[in-house]
C-alpha cells in the first residue's frame, strides 16, 4: 500500500539536497505564505494543536499547546531553538532531515517563529553533521535572499533572524535547558526548572525549543489542514513518523510511515526481518533511553500512548535490535559507559550511580560478577528515577537498565555463575 | 595573539548573539581550526577579544568532547563506540585500528598522522559501523576497508 510522505516523499533520490527552487516546486513555501497573509499567531498554534502534532524529540509534547505557552504579552526578543543535536544512541531521523530538506526545516520555524512572535531563532546542529550544516548554512542564505527570512517577510511586517550554531559536542546539549546554557557559551548543565524557558529562556527571554523532525511537519499541516494531518495516521498522535531500525536485521534503515505502524511491520516489512542465523530477542524502540519490549510486544503501536502502554517510550522512534547473538549484559554495559560519560557531573545520582553501574557491568563481562549485584544495580535505577536528578538523562539511563533485569535476568545470573561472559 | 583570519573569523559571528561571551564555543572552534587545539596561548587570545579568562573558557571547553585542550594529530578518526555500531563489531574495527595506528584510542601515533578517539553514536546507525576522519563519515566498516581508508589521509 502506498503511504502518504510528506516529510521525505520530495527528497532527492541521489542523496543531495533539495534546492529552493525544487522545494517550492513541491509546494514549499506555501504554508507561510499562508500564516502571513490571512493568519493570526493564535490560529496557527490553533491548527497546529488540533492537529495532534506531539514533539518528535521524545518527549511527545503537544506543539500546538507549547506554543501557546508564550502570551502575547512576553517581552522581547523572543527566541525559538530547532534541537538537532541529535546525540542520542541510535538515532539517526534528523541528519536525514537536514542533509536532505533543510528549507522544509527553516519553513517549519519560519511558521513557529511567527506564532510564537520570535525574532531571533538558532538551529542547534551537532558538530559532527559536517555535511548537514553545510546544507542547512547554503539554504538559510537562499531563504533571506528569496524574502523568507530577514526584515519584514514577504512584506507582512513580521521579521524573523535565523541562524545556525554548529555545537561542539556533548548528550546533554540536547537537554532542553542545557542547550541554552551551550547557546549562551557556557557549560551545558540543565537549569532549575521553574521558570520554564517560555517565561525564561535564552538569554533570559521567552523560548521556544522543538525538535527538527517535529519543525519539519509544520508546513505540512499549514498547508493541508490538522484534520488532512490526523488522518495520516493510525493513531491518535497526528501524521507521519520517522521509523528507523538498526542492529542484525536485513535491511536496517529508515522509514516515513503512518503514525501508529507496528513494531511488527516495521520490522518485517521495512527491515526485512532478522538476519540469517540470528534470532530476535528484544528491542529500544525509540533510541538508548527508552525500556527494552520483547516478542510479546511485536503487535504494539509505534506511538506515545501505545508503547508506554507496553511499559516503554515510543522515544525518537529509531528502534535498536537486541538479537541472540549479541550479549545483552555487553549491550548494558556499552549503553551505561555512554550515559556515564555523558553525564554532566551535576546531581550525585546521576554521575556517581553511573560511574558504579558502569563498573559492575564491565567487571560482569570480565567474569568477576558478584552475587548481589543485580539488587545494587536494581538499587541504583530506583536511585535515578524522574524527581531525584535535575534532568532526564538519569531516568534516561534506568530505562534500558531496569527492563533487562526483567528480560534478560537469567543472561545477567549467567554471567555471575559462570564467571564469564558466555557470548565471548 | 589572534592571527587576523581568525580575529576575523570571530568578529563575523558577533551579530549572531547578543553578546560576546556567547562567541566563545564558536569562538574556540575557529582558534582549534587554524592551531589543531586549543593551547593555554590560544585561550588568552581568546579571552582578550571576548573579554573573558583564560579560566572561564577553559572551564567551557573542557565541557565540550570536540574542544581540544591536549595536542592531536594531523587528522583526527572519530569511531562511533555507541550501542548500534557496537552490535555490529565496532570493538574489532576498534582493536583493528589501535593494532594496526599502534597507539590506544585516545592517544597520536607517534609520527604525529593520526589521534584516534571514540565518539558518540554519529546517527548512522543503519550503515554501521561508522567512524569520521576529520570531516568525513565512512560507513560500513571492515578491516580491510579502514586500511583503504587511512591511505587517503596523509
Ligand atoms: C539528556 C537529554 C538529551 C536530549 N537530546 C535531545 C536531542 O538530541 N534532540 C531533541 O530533539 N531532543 C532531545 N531531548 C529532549 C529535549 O529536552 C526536548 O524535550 C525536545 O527538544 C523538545 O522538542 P519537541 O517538543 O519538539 O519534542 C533530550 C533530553 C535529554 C534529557
Ligand atoms: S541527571 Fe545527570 S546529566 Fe542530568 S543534570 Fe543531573 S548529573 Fe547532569
């Protein structure tokens, strides 16, 4: 069956990068046309909320209704951040999106921008995304020259300045607040939250922070309409969404699909199923810091309600295969070494739990597991749970953690009986 | 001090923000760019156009996994050691690498051509294993095809 892609369906088969010209061709543009002719801020964060649209960074907050958060009253200069940091273990959606359709991104904040008043928006790019930012940095120029972008757009009075800030590296620059701290030149420790960044934000003005992915849906539902949006999709969540897969399947990849396709399909018919000799054992459904599911979950919904139904986060929704060849305690153990180098030092929890995990799970594939450390790392992803650190990264950590204990304990006893790993 | 490319490499991102301390990442990214990193020296230039210590900005970019205050190697080979790449046999490219660089991940040969450092998940992990040399991303890795690759990079 042939599915609706408003996201990718435009790309260039040969990998560049669609041009201004060729995205208006495909309707670019349009959408803010729209808004700035005949449109007012509250309408738009109106459409775009009916239209169910719910941030693709993880979390799955209600565009529509984030954007509402800044009152008409806000001071100025207001800010609106594009987050592709896009640090997160095994994922892989925004690099496509902005190597590929960097206009459809800045058409997606110029929308933002305007409901939401902004006069000065930054895209956050990670530094790795060389060829990204090259592309992102060639489009911003043809925006301003087309009128897109600048002083009074397309003669409607509002204005809008985009830039493009090529971050030097580190997971928690995605944060929300450590992203504005990294933006402001500093350390990208996360801030007390309250004030919010849409009270107080960069540089202490009103922000706005969204992922890419859910920037780039923005013209769409403007130029079609919220209820063309939702019925995209399977689910209650509106439109499309980016699926990925990777690990020993045939055909790891990534797919724009309907909002609310199953695990199943998605990787039986989109990955092409696991690879010979290798039997499917679990999987992060949407990058490091979600729950592993197992068999009994194939059938689940790939969206936010249905997969913390399951007892995990539909996350960014590049699913990571655990297969029976790969060593579930080695796969802990890799994943735990990045949250503790990545953690920013700032709670006690956070940086010293995870210097401990790391510890006993490396010792466990060395074969020195002792009995009782499964209770000290169960001990400790109680120890992270939302409430007890500053930001998500700690919680982050114990999803993946917690739920292998569950799944996979007998691999973990194996490990501790046997005084080795049995995988090596 | 600042050679005059570089002061005007910097001044050129000053409109972007509101005020100069907000330079300093980009600021330090353009210093490491022309010198390879970021010496006590290339701080204190800094600081002086930013108006800030050679403290505040090492206190910034030691936070930071791509700011260099140690000395690297002409190129720098950047292997993904995060979870997707690790499934598909990053630690052997890994050992491949050290064994055949004959340093450690996070040390320079000794002829000063190559540092080797892990990185985190470079977000292709449907092509993975994945590493970067410099600016360029290198997909699909084996043995063989790393030895292909370091040749191109002298
Ligand atoms: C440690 C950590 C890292 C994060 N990294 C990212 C990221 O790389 N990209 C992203 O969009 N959101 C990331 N987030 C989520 C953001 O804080 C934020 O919720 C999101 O950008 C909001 O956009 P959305 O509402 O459009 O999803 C991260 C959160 C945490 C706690
Ligand atoms: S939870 Fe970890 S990463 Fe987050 S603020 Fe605390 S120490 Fe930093």
């Amino acid at each position: 069956m042939p599915y609706e892609k408003p996201l990718t369906g435009n790309m260039r088969p040969d990998g560049e990068a669609l041009d201004r010209q060729a995205y208006e061709r495909a309707g670019g543009y349009e959408g803010l046309r729209k808004v700035l002719k005949g449109m007012t801020p509250a309408a738009v964060a109106g459409e775009v909320k009916n239209s169910n649209l719910r941030g693709r960074g993880g979390a799955g907050f209600s565009t529509g209704l984030k954007w509402s958060f800044i009152s008409e009253r806000a001071p100025h200069p207001r800010y609106l951040v594009a987050n592709g940091d896009e640090m997160e273990p095994g994922t892989f959606k925004d690099r496509l999106l902005v190597e590929r359709d960097p206009h459809q991104l800045i058409e997606g904040m110029a929308i933002a921008g305007y409901a939401t008043g902004t006069d000065v928006a930054y895209i956050f790019l990670r530094g790795e995304y060389k060829v990204g930012g090259q592309r992102v940095a060639r489009a911003i120029a043809e925006a301003y020259e087309a009128g897109y972008l600048g002083r009074n757009i397309l003669n409607s009075g509002y204005s809008l300045e985009l830039y493009l800030h090529m971050s030097a590296g580190r997971y928690m620059c995605g944060e929300e607040t450590g992203m504005l701290n990294a933006l402001e030149g500093k350390r990208a420790n996360p801030r007390a939250k309250p004030p919010f960044p849409p009270a107080s934000g960069l540089f202490g003005k009103p922000t706005t922070i969204n992922n890419v992915e859910t920037l780039c849906n923005v013209p769409h539902i403007i130029r079609n309409g919220a209820a063309w949006y939702r019925g995209l999709s399977k689910s209650q969540d509106g439109g499309t969404k980016l699926y990925g897969a990777s690990g020993k399947v045939n055909r790891p990849g990534l797919w724009e699909l309907p909002m609310g396709t199953t695990i199943r399909e998605i990787l039986d018919e989109h990955a092409g199923g696991m690879r010979e000799g290798h039997r499917f054992r679990g999987l992060l459904p949407g990058g490091a810091s979600t729950d592993f599911l197992t068999e009994q979950h194939l059938d689940v919904a790939m969206d936010f309600n249905e997969v913390q139904k399951a007892g995990s986060r539909m996350g960014t929704g590049t699913m990571i295969i655990l297969d029976d060849k790969t060593c579930p305690v080695g796969m802990l153990a890799n994943l735990e070494h990045f949250f503790a180098q990545e953690s920013c030092g700032w709670c006690t929890p956070c940086w010293s739990g995870l210097a401990w995990v790391e510890r006993i799970l490396g010792a466990m594939e060395e074969g020195r597991g002792q009995p009782g450390d499964l209770d000290k790392l169960a001990f400790q992803t109680r120890f992270w749970a939302p409430g007890h650190t500053f930001c998500a990264l700690a919680p982050g950590a114990a999803e993946p953690l917690q739920s292998a204990l569950k799944y996979f304990r007998t691999d973990f006893e194996r490990h501790i009986t046997e005084k080795r790993c049995p995988w090596k | 001090m600042l050679t005059a490319e570089e002061r005007a490499e910097i001044e050129a991102e000053f409109p972007r923000y509101p005020n100069r301390k907000a330079v300093c990442i980009d600021a330090m990214k353009i210093v490491q760019k022309h010198r390879g990193w970021l010496a006590d020296d290339a701080l204190r230039d800094i600081g002086e156009l930013l108006e800030m210590s050679a403290a505040d900005l090492d206190g910034v970019a030691t936070f930071y996994n791509l700011l260099f205050r140690r000395p690297v190697g002409r190129h720098v080979i950047y292997l993904c050691d995060s979870v997707s790449c690790w499934i598909m046999g990053s630690d052997r490219q890994c050992k491949h690498l050290s064994e055949r660089l004959k340093i450690e991940p996070g040390e320079t040969t000794a002829d000063g051509r190559f540092t080797l450092l892990p990185v985190v998940c470079l977000g292709a992990c449907d092509r993975a294993p994945v590493m970067m040399i410099d600016d360029d991303t290198h997909f699909d890795l084996n043995p063989e095809k790393i030895d292909g690759i370091l040749e191109r990079y002298g």
